[in-house]
C-alpha cells in the first residue's frame, strides 16, 4: 500500500481515538475526525464509508500488530506475556471507545472483526508450535481463544472499578492455562 494512504489512514486512526478519549464516541463526527487529522472530509471517504469502518481497521491495525508477536509466546510461562500486556494496556488507554465496543449494540461487527483477527493470529502462531499440540482441530482452538480473550476483556471493562491492564492481563492468561481452578465468590 502506497505510503500516503498508510498515513493518512494513521492519522484517521489516532484523531478518531484522540476524539473519543476526549468526548466519548458516540459525540464524535466524521468532520471532528477529518479536522483532528488534518484533512477534509472527501479525503475521510476516500479511505472510509463511516466512522464504524474507520474504528475496525484502527482496531483491526492493534490486533494485528499484537498478532505478529504471538510467535513469541512460551505457552507453558505462569505470567502474561508482554505481547498480551502490551494489547490490553492500548484497550486501557482507550478504555471508552472499547467499553463501547465490547458491551453496547451498534459496534457487533467492529467487535466481530477484532475476534476474526485474533483468530487467525492465534492460527498462525499455532502453525509454529508443534511441541504444544494438543487434540482439538486448531480452528477450534483459535475459536476458543479468541472468544475467551474477547469475553475476558469485556468483563474487565464493564467493572465500576478495573484493576491495571497487567493484572487483567494476567487474568486472560490465567483464563487460557485453565490454572483459575474455582473462581473468586464461585
């Protein structure tokens, strides 16, 4: 992809998150987003048909930059990875616009495309190691990881009070171990 349409994009991404920290999604426009990152509104439709679309690639972006470290992962290590870490804390910094995501109707495909993108990066990752296979076809896997790592966080944002992103990151990893035995009020 040509570099100007890389930042461009970029841009659109980073006003749409700035905007939304600031005033909460639902009061941000196209022509907020456009002004934010310096462009107008013709060049916005030119990369996108609406805000919604504009947030699942922003969203899509995280996922994927996040999915091409999951190679690194020691599936047996008892702490959350960095990798792991480092996505939840980006939810964390745009705690309003992922709340808004994960528990209100309206973004269910913005919220599908981020499952479908860790989907295949748990697939890919999968492809790599052999020494932790286990029985289940790996679509299923993938399915189930992907899921739990979605229901996780939308848990974590919908609490009156969350814990830091290490600590719900932690939670995820402990969720995908299985190591929760019984959980807390249970």
């Amino acid at each position: 992809m040509d570099a100007r349409i890389v930042r461009t994009r970029r841009r659109l991404q980073e006003a749409l998150f700035s905007l939304a920290r600031e005033r909460g999604i639902d009061h941000v426009s196209v022509s907020d987003i456009a002004e934010r990152a310096g462009v107008n509104r013709s060049t916005f439709y030119q990369h996108y048909s609406d805000k919604e679309t504009l947030l699942a690639d922003a969203l899509d972006l995280v996922a994927q930059e996040a999915g091409a470290q999951l190679g690194d992962i020691d599936p047996a290590a008892e702490r959350a990875p960095a990798v792991l870490v480092d996505f939840i804390s980006h939810v964390d910094a745009h705690a309003e616009v992922y709340r808004r995501v994960f528990t209100e109707p309206g973004y269910g495909v913005v919220l599908s495309r981020l499952r479908e993108h860790l989907h295949h990066a748990i697939l890919a990752a999968a492809e790599h190691d052999d020494a932790h296979a286990i029985d289940v076809p790996a679509q299923v896997v993938a399915a189930g990881v992907a899921g739990s790592i979605i229901g996780v966080i939308g848990a974590w944002l919908s609490l009156d009070e969350r814990p830091d992103a290490a600590e719900a990151a932690q939670w995820v990893w402990t969720v995908l171990l299985g190591l929760g035995g019984r959980a807390k009020g249970a």
